[in-house]
C-alpha cells in the first residue's frame, strides 16, 4: 500500500496542535482503505511548547517531529520536510501539505486524493467531453511527465536557471521567481529524485551539471 505523507509546518502552534492531531485522526480513518498515512510536522524554532504538545498528543498517529533550533521562516521548513520525504518515499508515495494553524479543511483532501491513471480520469473529474478522436489522439501522444525537460512546463525551467551552482536557499529562490516556497519546495524535490539539484545544510538547494 502506497503511503501519503502528510507535511505540515509549525511555528508557535501549541494552542492548535491537538486539534491538528484529531484532524491527522480523521484523515487517517477517511483514507485508510487506499493509504498508510504518515504525518511529518516540521517545528520552525517555536519558542512555546508546540514540539512537546505534538508529541503528548500522537497517540495512534505514525508522527515524526523535525525541529529546527532557531526560526529560518516557512521556506527552510518546507527545505527540511521535503528533504526528509526524499530519504524515505517510495515511487509510488504521494505528499500533501496542510497550515499548522487548522486553516486547511482536512475533509477536501480526500475528494483530491482520487488516482489519476489516464487521460479519461482527468477528464471523467473535470466533467469534460472530448471526442473519441482527441481522446485517441492524447492516448498516442507522449505524456507530460512534468518534470525538467518537458516542453509544456517552463517552471521547472524557470527555478533551474534561478538556481545557481552554488549553495541557495529557499527563500532567496522565492525572492527570484516570484513563485511561493511549497511550489519551489515541491519542485525542488523533484529535481533532486531526477538529479538536477543537490540538497546541502540549512535547507540550501545547488543545481547539478547537466548528466
């Protein structure tokens, strides 16, 4: 069974967390028929007692807790949660992220962890109707996998010329392509599975020569 890890960073959340941890429970419950759910909560130098609460309140849960000791803001926790999840997914994992601060309604989630295998499904979801013609045609093109090297997706191409040789965080990619950190968190991570990127200390990404 594939697992879903769910990545939530943290910063000062303490009043929030057991909450949080009731709607890890719940998601659990709802998705057990499809996933082994995993929860990685990333604590971005809280100063209260968020770190000791989530750990108090993760009976029944598969928690992990990272810590940073000082806080390096949302894009270096995302960097450490992403880099986590890169030693231990398997190919077929999926990742979500969700607010600390129980913004994010636990309950959509499973409407949007539907497997995706061809092009019907997508278009089954978005109540779609193509001809069978265009339905054979995209059946017999190849596939946008999404990734570098795809001529359909300029963002990966965007981060990749942002991202120097040399040793940059998070934050500076953010200041450099306007994109938000879970994008560029997400992205980063597969850049690294592709070996494009190499992960360094402090949640810094450096680009990799072309193989």
């Amino acid at each position: 069974m594939a697992t879903l890890h769910v990545l939530v960073p943290v910063f000062n959340e303490a009043p929030n967390i057991p909450t949080l941890n009731e709607a890890f429970r719940a998601l659990a419950a709802e998705l057990s028929d499809r996933f082994r759910l995993s929860f990685i909560i990333v604590d971005d130098g809280s100063t209260d007692e968020t770190v000791a609460v989530a750990r108090r309140e993760a009976a029944g849960l598969e928690l992990t807790v990272l810590a940073h000791e000082v806080n390096k803001g949302p894009g270096a926790a995302f960097a450490t949660g992403f880099t986590h999840l890169a030693g231990v997914m398997a190919p077929d994992d999926w990742v979500i992220t969700m607010e600390g601060d129980n913004t994010s309604r636990h309950e959509l989630i499973r409407q949007g962890a539907k497997l995706v295998e061809n092009v019907e499904d997508v278009l089954a979801e978005l109540k779609i109707s193509l001809s069978a013609q265009l339905l054979a045609d995209a059946a017999t093109s190849p596939p946008d996998t999404g990734k570098p090297g795809s001529a359909l997706d300029k963002e990966y191409k965007i981060l990749l010329d942002a991202l120097a040789f040399e040793p940059a965080s998070v934050d500076s990619l953010i200041e450099r392509t306007g994109m938000n950190s879970e994008s560029i968190a997400s992205m980063l991570l597969i850049l690294e599975l592709d070996g494009h990127v190499a992960p360094h200390p402090g949640g810094r990404y450096s680009r990799l020569a072309e193989r």
